[in-house]
C-alpha cells in the first residue's frame, strides 16, 4: 500500500467515525426519550404483558425487581447501543435460530427456545414492517461514509442490533424466561415500533444535508474499493453467452425474458443499488414467496423494488450486462425449479440461494464462464447432494440439513460476500467427498452380500441338479435317499461355494455321492461286484471326510456307516435277489420348489426396458407426493436379480426382473432420465437448443 493510499484510508476512517458520531446524536434525539418513557411505566407494562402469570407466587418480587432496576436498564442500554456507534467496535451475539437439540431438551432449554423464538419475532417483525425506510437509510448512510453498500447487519440502529443490545442488557437481571419476555414485548410495543418514524427522520436530515454540501466523487470510489469486490471486465467468454442468451430471447420472443425497453439516455442503476435490492428480495423470501408472480424472471422483482426505492426522480434502467446476469440466473434457478429428482424441502432450501447467488456473481462475468468458480461449484455441488435424497432415512436427512444449514448461512449473512461463497464451497467439497466415500464403502458392502447371497442360491441350484442327476431313473433305497437330501447335499453345498478356491473337493464329493448310489443297488454281474469293491474303501473315506466338513453328529455318523456296512454285505453275498419295498426315487427338494413356482412370464416394453437397463441407473418408486428413488448397482443374467440402493448407498430393495417390470406397469415405478452434468452447465446449455 503507498502512502496516498494509507493516508486516504486513514482520512477515510476518520470521516466516519466523525459521522457516526453525528449519526448516533441525531438518532439519540428520538431514541433516548422513547426508551426513557418505556422505562418509567415500565411496571405499568410488565404487569400489562404478565397477563394471568401475576396471579402466580413471585410475581412480587419480579415485579419489585423489575421497578428497582429501571433506570439501570435505561443507562446501561442506551450505553450499549451507543458501543456500536463506535467504528472499531465489534461484538458478537447469540444466534436466535441456534439449534437446539431437542431430545435432549431439558426444562432450562425450553425455556432459551421461548426465549430465543420471542426475540427472533421481535426482529423478524421489525425488519419486515421498515425494511424500505431501513433501505433508505442505508443508502444515505453509504453516500455519506463512501461505501457502494451499506448492510443492516453494519447498520448500529438496525432492529437486529437494538434487540440484541436489548437482550444483553436483560439477561443478567433475575427474571424468569416469561418475564423477560415480557418485558422484551414491553420494548416492542413502545420503542421498536417507532423505529420506522425514526429512520425516516434520519433520513430528511442526511437528505437535507446532502442537499447543501457536495462530495468528491473520487474519494468515495477509492475509500470504497477495499470494502467490496470490484466488478471484472467482461471477458470473450460472457460475451459469447451474452451472444447466445440475446439468439435464445429473439427465439422465444414475445417472452418475460426479453430485454426491458430503456429510455433514451437514461441512466443506469449502480451495482450496489441492485445489490441492496437483491438482499431485500432475499430476506424476505418466506413473506413475499406467495405474493410474487413466479412466471416471472427476477430481474422484474429487482425493477419494480429498484423503483419503489428511488426517491431521486431520476429515471434509471438496469444495465444490459447486469440484465443479462439476472436472467440468467433466473434460467439455472428455473432449471433446479423444474427438475424432478429433488424433493420439495430440497428445492425450496435451493431456491432461497437465487437472490444471493444473483447477487455475488453481479459483474463477476468469470462464475458464468469458468467451470471451476468456486461461485458456480458450490451451487453445483448443492445441486448434485440434493439429488434423490430420501429423508426417511436418517444419512440422506443429514445431507439434507447440511444444505440447509449452507442455505441459512448464506442468506443470513451478507450473501454477496465473495469470500463467504469460497468458504463454503471449500467446506462443503470436503464434507461430499468424505460423504460420498462413506457411501461408496456401503454400496460396496451391499454389493458383495447381495452377490454372496446370489452365489449360494446357484449353488443349491447346482447341488440339486447333481442329485438329481446321480439319482435319475435309480430306485434307491429309503435310507439313502433320506441321507442324501437330508445330509449329503449339505457336503456339496459347502463344497460347490469354495468350488473356486478348492475345485478338487467338489469332485470328490460329486464322485462320492455317484459310487454311493452305486454301491446300494444289486450289481449285474460279477464285474460290476468287483469294481463296487474295489472303491468302497475309498468312497467310505471320502464320506467320512465330507461328514466331518460339516461337523456332523458322531453317533449318526457310526449308525449309518453300520448300516451301509450291512446292505453292502448283503448285496455283495446275493441275499437280496428282490429288490427293498418302499424304496423312492426322490427329485431334489430344490428342484422341486422350482417346478412348483413357475411365474407366468411376460414380455413386453416393460421388461425389455429393464432387462437392459445399465447399473448405476435411478429408478423413482412409488407415488409422487411418497417418492422414493433407488440406484441400480448390481444385476444377475442367471437369477435376474436386481439390487437398488439409496443415495446413503445401504440397501434399498431386492426385486426380480418380472416384479420390477410389474411395477412399471403398474405406474409405481419409473426410469429417471438423469442428466448427469451440473445444474449450471445444464442450464446454460438450453442456450445452444436454438
């Protein structure tokens, strides 16, 4: 910094402190007399606004206490509002919309919400019933100090600061929540309401002022400069887009996007007057959300405030470039209105962010034409988190009020701060990108149990089919068919899921099974006699080793080798020359569940649109006010099962093909179109569909 740069700061400073000082004396002439007369019957009004709570035990002594510390309210509040009159002053205060958490409320925290929600009404009531003198204000207040902008929130005398200075000097007193209350009513009824009066007193004066002195237009742009950033030049990039957005209007004229006809000369609004408007518009969004004509653009609702609001006669109009912002952002804002996949908390949280976001990126030409600003990545990236959140679920309400969290920040606060946007956009990258790995371990967790689960049903599948194949045609005695339906086939079970990593044991058990069904039946001839005896001793082994794989019960195990023992002795010497009565050929259990249940197949658009449907796909079920939405991550050619999970990645539903396509037909599910580029991009790009 050279030195006329340090000296005309500190010229600068000087200045305003002179000014604020003047400014608290002229608002202390109307001030000080209400709060003085608020003080004196302020017994009278605690015992008005205590209403039945004086019949109450301790009413007395509230009561007593409020009359003896009167005057001490009076002085140490003036005092305190007079503090931030001072320009190095700088003071903190407690939240009114702090969370509180509510399971763990105890009685002491019921009473801070009272509390808090008394004061944030007092507040809310008062900005919204002098917001346009409050402006006023303001702006002279920003002429006089040099600054493009001048914000409630730095404003000493705006209805935030009162009350909170209000709530300072109060809460050291011993009242309890209901009385502090009512005095704080007592404050509003006899000194906030008059705030309006006040600031537009305030107001003629700076006006008269202004009338009689002149002001050196330079120094004010260079004391303003450090206080906000200053607008780029327009780079080749906007002008292109501005190339694009006049081709799209001259397309879809006569439209609410068409350029607002401008008078010959006429000058045009600065960008901090726009600005002021914009931060208007935004903290009143819940009041005027069902007054506004939402066919319309914003840059008509910035028109007719930046009307109401100039006093100076001077017919103004916006600048082409600054129209051409606004509507732009009016078309992303209408993009993100219109998009289906968010649920309607998330969009109404996302909309909230159209006049900040209309505000920060004013001449800042590079947020429309660079895919990184951190401007357009933190809507982006908004945008991409709220997507086909299901807030039933406890992760996916997380994300939820994380946004929201982000949303209320920023239109709370200045939300043209560029600073404000870079920090939240780098806060909010790290939290999605932890989030979105937390999501990738559960997803991949939901996939390998869905594929275990699918590999032990081709497995039963598989283990079935071996019976049935060794036993086909073979009448087997009772017994054995029992022992293989009933024992063995969990041997093969166990043996066909590690097939891939011991392939050499289902063989064996496989080639066990078959020379045990063998083994029981009379042999044909001679030959056949001694090529059964031959692998007896090695079938016996392998069936004791696939007993012991399961842990099967030892005294079973010693009765059923004894019998086998036995039928093979009596085979062997030709005893049984008549087959065993009451011998069965069963068909696997397995198998048999599946010829029972044979669903009647059908093929149609439906199940051909699914069959071909690509993994990471977003499916919405159910109906639309009870919208749910699922991602496919895994499907089976063999079984037809599809897993879908929810944007937290835990698993959402497990359905076949044919009950999914019935779904489809049935108008409880359907295919989401997913444009995967971001909001803004997507946006943008409509201006190329010419």
């Amino acid at each position: 910094m050279n030195i006329r740069q340090y000296t005309g700061i500190s010229k600068s400073i000087s200045n305003n402190a002179e000014i604020l000082a003047k400014f608290k004396s002229a608002f202390y002439h109307y001030f000080e007399q209400l709060v003085d007369d608020c003080c004196r019957r302020i017994d009278l009004e605690f015992g008005l606004q205590s209403g039945k709570d004086r019949e109450k035990v301790g009413y007395g002594k509230q009561l007593e206490h409020v009359h003896s510390v009167r005057r001490k309210i009076k002085q140490n509040y003036l005092l305190t509002v007079g503090d931030a009159f001072h320009i190095n002053h700088r003071k903190t205060v407690n939240n009114p919309d702090q969370k509180i958490n509510v399971a763990a409320a105890s009685l002491a925290s019921d009473a801070v919400v009272e509390e808090s929600h008394a004061v944030a009404s007092i507040i809310r009531n008062c900005e919204h019933s002098f917001q346009d003198q409050l402006h006023q204000l303001n702006r002279q207040l920003s002429i006089k100090m040099g600054k493009q902008a001048f914000s409630d929130r730095h404003n000493p005398v705006s209805p935030a600061n009162l009350v909170h200075a209000l709530v300072e000097v109060i809460n050291p007193l011993k009242l309890t929540t209901k009385f502090r209350v009512a005095v704080y009513k007592s404050f509003e009824d006899h000194v906030f309401s008059q705030l309006g009066f006040i600031y537009s007193e305030l107001t003629k004066q700076f006006e008269a002022e202004r009338a009689t002195s002149s002001y050196d237009v330079s120094e004010i742009k260079e004391a303003s400069e450090p206080s906000t950033a200053s607008s780029e030049l327009i780079s080749q990039e906007f002008q292109a887009l501005q190339k694009k957005l006049d081709q799209w209007r001259s397309m879809h004229t006569p439209s609410v996007y068409d350029l607002i006809p401008k008078p010959e000369n006429a000058a045009t609004y600065e960008h901090f007057e726009i600005i002021h408007v914009l931060e208007i518009l935004g903290r009143f969004y819940a009041f005027e959300h069902d007054d506004r004509e939402l066919e319309k653009p914003l840059k008509w609702r910035v028109i007719k405030k930046l009307e109401e609001l100039n006093f100076s006669g001077d017919i103004k109009s916006l600048a082409k470039c600054d129209e051409d912002i606004l509507d732009l952002v009016a078309l992303i804002f209408k993009e993100i209105n219109t998009d289906s996949s968010l649920t309607s908390a998330v969009k109404s949280a996302l909309l909230q962010l159209e006049t900040p976001w209309a505000a920060v990126t004013l001449g800042q030409y590079s947020a429309f034409a660079g895919t990184d600003h951190p401007i357009r990545r933190l809507l982006n990236d908004l945008f991409a988190a709220g997507l086909f959140l299901n807030l039933a679920d406890h992760s996916d309400r997380l994300v939820y009020e994380r946004i929201a969290d982000i949303v209320k920040t920023i239109t709370r606060e200045n939300g043209s701060e560029h600073i404000r946007w870079a920090n939240e956009t780098s806060d909010f990258g790290r939290y999605l990108e932890k989030h979105k790995q937390r999501v990738q371990i559960l997803e991949d967790r939901s996939r390998q149990l869905m594929q275990n689960k699918e590999s032990l049903e081709l497995s039963k599948k598989a283990v079935a089919k071996a019976i049935d194949d060794s036993t086909q045609g073979k009448e087997l005695p009772a017994v054995i068919a029992e022992f293989l339906h009933d024992v063995w086939q969990h041997v093969l079970l166990v043996d066909h899921v590690r097939k891939n990593e011991e392939p050499e044991l289902w063989k064996k058990s496989v080639r066990a099974m078959e020379e045990l069904v063998i083994s029981v039946l009379p042999p044909i001839d001679e030959n056949e006699k001694k090529q059964v005896l031959k692998f007896l001793p090695g079938m016996i082994k392998e069936l004791r080793h696939g007993l012991d794989r399961i842990s099967y019960d030892k005294n079973a195990q010693s009765r059923f080798f004894k019998d086998l023992a036995v039928r093979h002795i009596i085979l062997m010497d030709n005893k049984d020359k008549k087959r065993e009565t009451g011998s069965v050929n069963k068909v696997s259990r397995a198998l048999e569940h599946i010829k029972d249940i044979k669903p009647e197949v059908i093929i149609d658009e439906f199940t051909e649109q699914i069959k071909s449907m690509a993994e990471n796909s977003w499916v919405a079920f159910g109906p639309e006010s009870e919208r749910q939405w699922g991602k496919l991550i895994w499907k089976s050619t063999e079984t037809e099962n599809m897993l879908f999970v929810g944007k937290n990645g835990a698993k959402m539903l497990e359905v076949k093909v044919q009950e999914l396509a019935e779904k489809f037909r049935q108008g409880q599910a359907a295919i989401v179109i997913l444009d995967e580029r971001p909001i803004v991009e997507r946006a943008l790009s409509k201006l190329d569909n010419l």
